[in-house]
C-alpha cells in the first residue's frame, strides 16, 4: 500500500512537473560569480512591483566560465531572461542569433540605461562585429577592465615593466605569472610583434585583433615557447597571491586582479604597480543581454534598467570591486580619492572629468586608454588557437610550478575535509578589492 501510495504521488509530480508553469512572475537572471551585490535582487522585486504594478520573482544563477553560459543558451534548453556575458561571446551570439533586441519603452519609469551609459563603453559596442547588428540595441554594458602587467617593484624596474617583452626577460626566470588564457595573451604579444607597423600606421591596432593567420599564430607561438622557459605557472586565479607573498614578480594579468593583489601587498610591505604596456593592451567589457529563448523579456529589460541606476551601480562596485560601464557623474563622485593624482578621464565620464583624482588601474588616464583596441571571437578559428596554446604550454611544467599546484592541491583537501566537518555556511565574502575573474 505504501508503494502504491508513494508511486502516486510521484506521478502526481512528474505531471505538474511538465505543465508549463506562468513565467510572467519569474526573472531567471544567469551572472558571473561574486558579481552583483545580492541586496539588491529583493529591492528588484520590490521595485518592480511599485514601477509595473506586477510581483516578481527572481530566481538567479550564477557561472564562472563564459562558455558555460553559452552552451545552455545555444542548446536551448535554459529559458534564462537576461544573462552577462563578455563581448567575444556577446558578438558570438549575435552572430549566431542568440539575442533579442532591448527595447528601451519603460512607460513613466526613467530610462536609466541612456542616461547614465558611458559614452565610451557605447563606442566600444559599437566596435563589437554583430554582422548586421549593432551591440547597442542587444547588449548594455555591466562592467570592464584591462590586461596588463602587475609587478614588483623592488626587482622590477617602471622601465622594465613598461613592455610585454617583460614576460621574455630572463633576470625574471621563474617568477612570471601568466594568465592560461590563450585569448588575451596572444591578443597582447600579436600587438607586441606588429609594433613597428603600428608605429608606421600600415596597420591599426583593431586590425591586428583580426589576424588570425597560420603566420601570425606561429609567430605567437615561437614568441611565447621563448617565454615558457621562464615562466613559474599559467593560472587561472592563484598568480595574484603568488605576487603578493614575493614568489613572483612579473604577472600578466586583469586590472581586476592587479588592484586586489595591490591592495593586499599594501597589507604585508609588498609594493606592487599595475601598468597597461606602450605598444598596445586589450579592454574587457561584460554586458546584460536578453537570449533568445527568454521567457519573460519586459522583467528582464526593467532589470537592466534597475542595475543602469546610479545609486545601485555604486553598491555593486562597493560589494564587487569592478568598475562599472556607467559613466554617471554621481557614480564618478563616490570614488573620487584625493590618494590619487589628477587624471583625465573625459572620454569615459564627459568633458566634466578632465582632472579627477581616480584610481588609474580601474580608470587609465585618457592618454593610456588611446593605446588600447578589444578583442574579437575567432568563429571558425577558435580551434586553431586553443591548438597554438597547447603548443606552447605542452605537458612540460618546471619545479616552482610543481611545488605551487601540490600546495594548492594540499590546501584544497585540506578545505574539502574543514567544510565536511562543519555543520553551518560561512557567511558571504565582501570584497574591497576586485575578484579573480574567470571569464576566458
């Protein structure tokens, strides 16, 4: 009787299971990790009530890799309504169909997104290659950064730090750091290797994002196999930490890590500086978007607006420690810091900010930022990087590397049976600083 019983209710289950439930009260919102200040998930709702007259609810997930993300869009089979990808993967699923235009009609709710979008992160979309789409109706900018270098100071000269030809120095064999991201690091040393032809104006730093090339791939290839002799790890997080406690001087790395590793050797007498190399860096950006198969789009786009507004935008960055697409004057005010010298910052925030004391390594001055052009996807030519970078990198790893991965792997058992044996979550991390990214 109990079988019977139990098997009824089961049955009872699956059918209610496969009706189709009313979405129209539901926000699916899929983001990257420690990326949002979750406070302001409840305000949503409730703000959404007040502007609509209609509940929600939000139901959020998170992911660490961009591809993830993508492959449950493009199976299909995820109806998330609005998600955050990087702008590879925004141009990728415009391409590929995958998105859905952003209307900007909030009735008498303020249109946020307009209004307070920085003028330079608009022009940068515009740059992003949607075939006959442009990003800015698809795609509204979240946050962004830079790939540059972070070094030590006390072995590592302004100088010497001031080129990616720093990662080939042999004064610094075994304590460079590289990002195991194929992506940006060839992006960089193409921009390295073409440096003449960009100083003679045959070819432009967008241009060179583009080449893809048996040619240039090899020449990426012979350049950076001359630089593994020297290199201690390719990481993917743990290069910052690295730095900090001295075992590495030299890491070519993301802006976001570059100010949490400075911030931390601050704390312990490490002077560590941040620099964007003079032949030519790449800027990130990430943006909200809404797939193709979204399920309730009108939430969705009053959830970007939402996060578009000023007062939510600096309590994101507060949690976070990104720096926001936004180019509000008011978001700009809450993190001015008289630490700083003064520095030009018009291009992002309007001619009001042509000497604002900011943090250079989250805000370049406009003079860097001139150096700078984003990276595209490589479609069809993806396979043919991943194949140049497992060249380069090969199964071969040198002692430091070693002893690095048995001291993360000890620490990670360590943590497993720590975690086992308690009984209670540990509370949310706050960040002052930025987080690790794994966007790549």
């Amino acid at each position: 009787m109990k079988r019977l019983f139990s098997f009824a209710v089961l049955a009872a289950l699956l059918f209610l299971g496969g009706c189709k439930t009313d979405r129209s009260t539901v926000l699916k919102v899929y983001n990257w990790s420690d990326y949002i200040d979750e406070s302001v998930i409840e305000e949503f709702e409730s703000w959404y009530l007040e502007q609509t007259g209609e509940p929600i609810r939000v139901i959020y997930q998170t992911f660490d890799i961009n591809e993830t993300m993508l492959s449950k869009i493009e199976r299909g089979k995820e109806d998330f309504d609005v998600v955050c990808p990087s702008d590879y993967i925004i141009e990728r699923m415009l391409q590929n169909d995958l998105l859905l235009p952003l209307s900007r009609d909030f009735g008498d709710t303020p249109n946020y997104i307009d209004a307070n979008l920085s003028p330079y992160v608009r022009e940068q979309f515009n740059k992003i290659n949607g075939g006959d789409k442009n990003a800015n109706d698809y795609a509204v900018g979240y946050m962004w950064g830079t790939t540059g270098i972070l070094y030590n100071a006390k072995y590592v000269t302004d100088e010497e730090a001031s080129t990616w030809d720093v990662i080939r120095n042999a004064k610094f064999a075994d304590r460079i750091f590289i990002k195991d991201s194929p992506r940006d690091v060839y992006s960089q040393i193409i921009l390295y290797l073409h440096q003449q032809d960009i100083q003679q104006g045959s070819v432009t730093m967008d241009q060179l994002m583009n080449y893809t090339s048996d040619e240039d791939l090899a020449a990426v290839e012979a350049y950076m196999k001359q630089v593994k002799q020297l290199v201690a790890g390719w990481e993917a997080d743990f290069g910052k930490d690295q730095m900090t406690q001295e075992l590495g001087y030299v890491n070519l790395t993301w802006s976001g890590d570059a100010v949490w590793a400075i911030e931390e050797g601050k704390t312990v007498g490490v002077d560590l500086r941040y620099v964007c190399p003079k032949e030519g860096f790449t800027v990130w950006f990430d943006g909200w978007v809404i797939p193709k198969y979204a399920q309730n789009t009108k939430a969705a786009r009053y959830w970007i607006n939402f996060m578009s507004r000023p007062d939510i935008v600096i309590r994101n960055v507060d949690v976070t420690g990104y720096v926001s697409a936004s180019g509000s004057l008011e978001v700009m005010d809450a993190f001015v810091d008289d630490e700083y010298e003064p520095i030009d910052v018009s291009y992002f925030f309007g001619p009001e900010a042509e000497a604002v004391c900011l943090d250079p390594v989250l805000y370049p001055d406009a003079a860097t930022i001139g150096r700078s052009t984003m990276e595209h996807d490589w479609g069809e030519h993806t396979a043919d990087l991943v194949k140049m970078w497992s060249g380069v990198k090969g199964n071969n790893m040198n002692f430091t590397t070693v002893i690095i991965l048995s001291v993360a792997a000890i620490a990670l058992m360590a943590l497993v049976v720590a975690r086992m044996r308690r009984h209670s979550h540990r509370p949310a991390r706050k960040y002052n600083g930025n987080n690790a990214r794994k966007r790549r």
